[in-house]
C-alpha cells in the first residue's frame, strides 16, 4: 500500500486530490523500475488527514503487507 499526506495548509479537496496524484506516481514508478505486478499495489491519498505520531505530516509511505492480507501481521504471543 502506498500512503501519502499532505501538511495543514492549502484547501482540504485540493490537498487530498494531491496525495491521491503523490500516490499514483510511486506506484507506477514501483512497477516500472522493480517489475511489481500493478495489481499487487493500492494507493491512498490522505489528504491533510496525518495523525501524525511524531512524523512529517508531507510525506508518502510505503506499506508492505503479505500476499493475500489486507493488511499488517500482528503478533500475538
């Protein structure tokens, strides 16, 4: 899953049609220089939606979670 946010300021649609642009070229740039099947990748802008925890609220993540998940494994012990 490819994530991107936006920082507070600037209009709340225009900030999330941003992100949702920052996230399409990441992964059209994964499956053009690493041959990922596009199918594999989903993509999420978010706006100025960052509940942050500490990070930059502009930036794009890269999520990685095993085939057939929808999301992270978590562990119990």
């Amino acid at each position: 899953m490819v994530t991107a946010y936006t920082g507070l300021e600037g209009e709340k649609d225009k900030n999330l049609e941003l992100t949702r642009a920052r996230a399409m070229v990441v992964r059209e740039y994964l499956t053009k220089t690493f041959k990922v099947d596009d199918a594999l990748i989903k993509t999420k802008g978010l706006g100025e939606d960052a509940r942050t925890d500490g990070k930059r609220a502009d930036r794009v993540e890269i999520l990685v979670y095993p085939k057939g998940s929808e999301g992270p494994l978590t562990r119990t012990r």
